[in-house]
C-alpha cells in the first residue's frame, strides 16, 4: 500500500468533492478501492480526517458555514450509501450486545457518532442511535432497555459541566451494573485527559480501536 493514498492532497480531494456533490465523493472512494485499501481503512484514514479538514477551512475561513455544512452532509450521505456493505459481516454474525450512540444534546453535527455506530455494527452489535433533548432522555432509553454500553459523543467545552454531573446518574441507573461508558466527539481529541477525569471507562478518539478496546473487554467480563 502507497503511504500516499491518504496524503493531504488526496484528503483535501475528498473534502473537496464533498462540496460539490455525493457522486464526487465516491469517485475519491472508488479511487481508493481501486488501489485496495478496505473501507475500514478508507473511513478512518480517508473519511474521518477529511471531515476534520472540512472544520480547519471553518475555523480558518477557508471555507463558509454553507459550505462546511453541505461538505459534512455529503460525507454522512457517503457513509449511508455504504452502510448496508460496509455493515455485513455484523449483519452476518450478530454477536448479543447492544449499545446506546447520543451525541450531545441538541447536536449539529453527528459524522463522528454515526461513523463509530458503523464500526460496532459491523462486529454485530445492536446500536440504538439517539439525539437527546436533555439528560432525562437518555436515562428514559437506559431504563427501558439492556444497554451493554453507552457512547456519547461530545463536541463543545460547555457540554463538560453537564458530562460531570449526568455520568454518575447514567452508570447508577442502568439496569446493568457493568454498563461501560465511552466519551468521544471532537472534544476527546482536544480535551482527551479532562474528560478521563469524568469517570467515562474510555475516551475514544478512533472508531476501530474503541470497537476492538470494547470487545476485549467484553470478553474478558464472560469469560
């Protein structure tokens, strides 16, 4: 494989056939495939940084809201266009566990979450994705149902306050004593050690390493 493939300017072609159309973007795609990299390795060496790209022009004015937000919307449209191949092998071998993916409370942007809702699906777990109004939200789904894990993505500081005080309500309330819970979202790269701080049993800031951290363990509790 050509280190290449994922350089900045194969990035920057991807973020920018984002801005103009879904077809575009899987021409990049199929740019990919051809030369044989999976679409795991496309999603997180391909997809996900070309997402962050897509916020560096925000924030550097390289680009505009309408333009960064039609950019993101063309890249979760890529990922449904391939949801169904991408999540065969866990279509095909259903493993029993279940996970609960929110991101934060009145959310914009769910790239990330959704993208790491692909990774669980794909090694067979059952993902309920939910967009909360508030925490009393996500306690009501964690009441109702059997979550083996819980994943909250977390995209602003302001949010930290509120993780402080819903986490310890979240692992007292679930009917699972051994509920595991993940942080990830922009503000795990940024802020990853303040939000270990918080009592979350990983901080994820890669889609397959939180998958292969989760099943491991969840290995190790059975066995």
């Amino acid at each position: 494989e050509d280190p290449r493939d994922f350089a900045p300017p194969e990035l920057e072609r991807l973020a920018r056939a984002c801005l103009h159309s879904l077809e575009a973007a899987l021409v990049q795609v199929d740019h990919w495939r051809a030369r044989g990299h999976g679409l795991e390795e496309i999603y997180i060496h391909g997809v996900a940084p070309s997402a962050r790209l897509l916020g560096h022009w925000w924030l550097c004015d390289a680009a505009d809201f309408a333009q960064v937000t039609i950019g993101s919307a063309n890249l979760q449209r890529l990922l449904h266009r391939l949801s169904q191949e991408f999540c065969a092998p866990g279509a095909d071998q259903p493993c029993g566990l279940n996970l609960l993916l929110a991101c934060e409370p009145r959310a914009q942007h769910t790239l990330g979450a959704f993208m790491l809702g692909e990774f669980f699906r794909r090694r067979g777990w059952s993902v309920q994705w939910l967009t909360p109004q508030d925490g009393q939200d996500i306690l009501a789904h964690l009441r109702r149902d059997w979550f083996d894990a819980v994943a909250l993505s977390v995209s602003t500081d302001g949010q930290l306050p509120w993780l402080r005080d819903w986490l310890p309500r979240l692992r007292a309330q679930s009917p699972n004593p051994e509920l595991q819970i993940l942080l990830g979202g922009p503000l795990a790269l940024q802020h990853a050690q303040a939000m270990r701080s918080l009592g979350a049993d990983l901080v994820a800031t890669d889609a397959r390493e939180t998958v292969n951290w989760i099943d491991q363990h969840m290995l190790q509790v059975s066995s």
